[in-house]
C-alpha cells in the first residue's frame, strides 16, 4: 500500500464518491477494546485477512473508565492549561500508560523501542500546544481538536506495533490533516462526501496491508467535539467505507450486539440479529449507545451495511444493520415521498401479519421535566415560537414534548449536571443555561421543574400497526404501581415513550420487558 501526504493549499477535492465497491472490510475498535483487549483485537484483524481485505480505525484508548481515558485527561488538560492550572501531570498519565501498555505487551525489542519513541514525541508536542495555550489564556476549537487527536493518534501507533509484532504488514495512516479544503460553518452532506473523497485519496491503494487510521480527521470551524461530539471516530471510519465503497462497516465493542433490552439490567434480554437504521437510531436517541447517528446516516446513504460484534465473542454473529430496502450498489437512497398527504400505514399492513411485538425498549437517564403554565386561557400562536426560541438560545434540546390547552411539559437531557440536591438536600440549579432559560421562559408563565426523571421507551418498526401496543405498554406500567408523567408517539411509528420516576425505570424496564417481549412471539 501507497501512504500519501495530504495536499497543501484550499482546493476542493472531486464531490463524486465512488460507486465501484470494494472487498475491503472497515473495522471500527473503540477505546476500551483497544485497552483491555488489544490481543484479541489482533485475533479479529487476522481473522478477517483471511475473508476480505481489512483496514482498521481505532479510538482514543481507554484501560479502566471513560473518565480516566485519553481523551478525558487530554480535554482537561486542555481546560486547565487554559485558565492557568497544572496540567503536565495529566499529560504524564497519558505518557506512562502508553508507555507501559508498550512495554507490556509489544515483545520485539526494535518494534517496542520504535512505538516509545513515537509517544513520546506526540507527547512532547502536546505539551507545547498546551503551554502556548496557557500563556494565551484561551484555547482555540482548533488548538482543543489537536490536542484531543493525540489520544487516536497514540492509539493508532500502539495498535499499528501490536499487529506488527504479530506478523501483520499494518501501517499507521495519519488523516488529521485530510481536511484541507473549505469548510462551510455547518456541516452539510456535501461536505462529509468531500471527506469520504479525500479519506479515499488518503490510504490510496490497500490491497495487501493493513492501514490502521486515526479517528480523528481534521479540525474544522467550532471544533470538531463541538460539532460532531465524542462519536467522531465512528463518523470517520463512516466516511472511509463511504469513500472506498467498503464491503462492510463493522463497530466492534464489548456486547455481542444490539438486545431487546440492557442485558446488564435484563437477564432475559435477547441479541437482534438484523435491524434497520430507523429502529437503531431511535434506540440510540432513547439510550442505547448502539452507533453514533452521523455514522449511520452517511453508510446506509451509500447502501453499506453495518454489523455490530464483540470483540471477545468474534464468532458470535452480532447484530446487523441494513438499509430499509435491499442492499444494491449504488450511492443515492431512495428519497422521502414529497407528497403532502400520506395513508396511514396500517391500511398497508391490513392485509399482513404484522410483528406481535416491538424490537427492543430502551432507557435514557438523566431527565428532567420543565412544565410550564401559561398566564392566558388559551394559548397564543406566539406562545411555542417563544418557548422554543428561547430553548434554543440556551441550547437545551428536548427528548419529548407534551401540550394541553394552557401548560407545556418538555423533557430536557443533559449528559452535564442540570442541579444538584435529592434526598434530604435542597434542589439547585447549576448550569448556566437552564438557569437563564428559566428566567426567560417566566414571561409566558409559571415554571417548575419535576426533577430525578426518565424515558422508557418501545422501539419498532410500525409500531402504530401493532394493535393495542401502546395499551399494553401503559397498563403494565399502571399494574406495578409505575406512574407516568408524560407520553409520546411520534410520527415516525415505530416508538412510543414516556417519562417515569428515575427510581423506577429499572423495574419499568424488567416489567416491559417481561410482558411484551419474554411471553410473546416475534
């Protein structure tokens, strides 16, 4: 294989992507794999030499928690070199680790010696950024993003000297410069085919190696953490199966797949062998961390399938995730009808067995219910212009929304602390957004806020057409004294929420599970 540098200078790579396929499987690892399990990493990538040609991305590692992962520790080194803080001891944790998983499990000695080399020279380059940004007083989107490619970066090398040392012909192929044409303020698909493009042109021709790819491709305006989030590893090895028409694009984590249910909270929890990309996306907007949406969207756009795996059970089949319709070569979906008017959908199935149940039913945490009272009768036509103007100036975004004639119930989720309190302490608010939306939001009402929440949530396609489905879901939950707040079914059919006490949602999810999926036939 060819490794070439990306181009200087602003010029705009060819916006066509490929439509000859290839016989290459892109293979996504994420950080804890590559910390915990980098040998059985090495298995899988011989293994899949033997069927197809392979190339691999991998993600910043990750020994033990998310918290004391790479990325964290680079992110608030960043932080603290930024308001004047210590920040070289977070750097060295980065640096030892690595070092040590070397020293640990890379057995030829010029190999080993190559690879600490190698982290130290990418830690020695942080340390510069991070001592630039700390007499500046600021870090730039831009500044944060190199700092934060490290992590892939030192991840991509130590992977590269495992499969080395095990005989594999790897090469490290560094993509965090691919991006060197202009890039509009939002990301829009024009702009992920010009990556695919340019991801492409990058790894040149693989037949015969194993290129091993940073997860991390390129600064962009507003940073690309901001903009994507933590899932643009995922994202990137989307963009390398898009740009060279991979055969498969394979995410390998620590379960066997996609499950009915948290088989960490559910015994009887089953593995979904196949699912389409609208059932696992609302699985993953409920909860689930099943693959980051960006991912999902740019590959079944292309007509290229996904399959989730474990990396310790490779032989277990995993889940696989097809476009709606069947798989043919070719880059352009099927568009959305434009018509204005639509049946409904269950005046197609009538004639056919529908499915007795739905897919699977998720939980998502960390919900917080904010009602709000209107001062008039009846709500006036400014009333959700403003409600939602002002949510969006804050920046909080709604998972579900209810409305009756003169109040608006919406549940907000925050990955970040919204409050702090519970038990026998006094509720605060303690982030800056929500506080100042709340004063706002008083000008068309009362506002309170119903803490300690979460959604529950049935996943399935056609899920309006399941007859009495929904009934079932509220009954069971009525039956084992589970209260619910609020209830949403959207347009799109195959979901149905509500939003429960967080003490709860454990036992809602056993419950649902129970009697919607355990005792009724697929």
């Amino acid at each position: 294989m060819t490794s070439t540098p990306a181009e200087n200078g602003c010029q705009t790579p060819p916006r066509s992507v490929p439509t000859s396929g290839t016989n290459t499987n892109i293979l996504k690892f994420g950080g804890t794999s590559v910390g915990k399990f980098p040998h059985a990493i090495v298995n899988v990538v011989k293994q899949s030499q033997q069927e197809s040609d392979v190339a691999i991305v991998c993600s910043a590692r990750s020994s033990s928690t998310k918290a004391a992962g790479t990325t964290n520790r680079l992110l608030r080194a960043a932080t603290d070199a930024e308001h004047h803080r210590p920040y070289a001891h977070l750097i060295d944790a980065v640096r030892t680790d690595h070092l040590q998983a070397a020293q640990d499990h890379v057995k030829d000695a010029e190999i080993c010696s190559r690879l600490k080399q190698e982290i130290e020279e990418e830690c020695t380059l942080v340390l510069r950024i991070l001592e630039a940004a700390q007499t500046l007083g600021e870090t730039s989107p831009r500044s944060r993003d190199k700092v934060m490619s490290v992590g892939e970066k030192l991840s991509c090398r130590y992977m590269t000297a495992l499969l080395q040392d095990a005989g594999v012909d790897a090469e490290y192929i560094d993509v965090a410069e691919v991006v060197d044409f202009k890039v509009p303020h939002s990301l829009d698909q024009e702009f992920y085919d010009n990556v695919a493009v340019a991801l492409a042109k990058r790894l040149g021709n693989m037949h015969g190696k194993v290129p091993v790819i940073t997860g991390y491709f390129g600064s962009i305006p507003r940073g690309l953490l901001s903009t994507v989030g933590r899932g643009y590893t995922d994202l990137c090895a989307a963009l390398v199966a898009v740009g060279i028409r991979a055969k498969e694009l394979q995410i390998w984590k620590e379960v066997d797949g996609i499950f009915t249910a948290d088989p960490r909270k559910v015994p009887t929890a089953q593995l979904i062998p196949q699912i389409t990309p609208a059932e696992a996306a609302e699985l993953t907007f409920y909860g689930s961390e099943v693959i980051h949406p960006s991912t999902m969207d740019q590959v079944i756009r292309a007509r290229i399938p996904i399959r989730i795996k474990n990396v310790v059970n490779p032989r277990g089949g995993g889940t696989i995730i097809y476009p709606d319709a069947p798989v043919v070569r070719g880059y352009d979906s099927p568009k959305y009808s434009p018509r204005l008017f639509r049946s409904r959908s269950s005046s197609v199935q009538s004639h056919k067995v529908g499915p007795k149940r739905p897919t699977a039913v998720t939980l998502k945490h960390k919900i917080l219910v904010m009602n709000i009272h209107s001062n008039k009768r009846s709500l006036s036509h400014g009333f959700f212009a403003g409600i939602f103007s002002t949510l969006d100036k804050w920046r909080l975004s709604v998972d579900v929304i209810s409305t009756s004639e003169v109040n608006i119930s919406l549940a907000l989720h925050s990955e970040a602390p919204l409050y702090t309190g519970g038990g026998d302490n006094e509720y605060e608010i303690v982030d800056h957004d929500l506080r100042g939306a709340i004063e706002e939001l008083r000008q068309f009402g009362a506002v309170d806020i119903v803490p300690d929440m979460a959604i529950v949530s049935l996943v399935g396609k056609q899920m309006k057409n399941m007859m009495g489905i929904a009934g079932k879901m509220f009954s069971t939950l009525g039956e084992h004294n589970i209260n619910i707040e609020m209830i949403s079914q959207g347009a799109s059919e195959i979901n149905i929420s509500c939003v429960i006490e967080e003490r709860d949602a454990d036992r809602a999810l056993n419950t649902l599970h129970t009697n919607l999926f355990t005792f009724l036939d697929p």
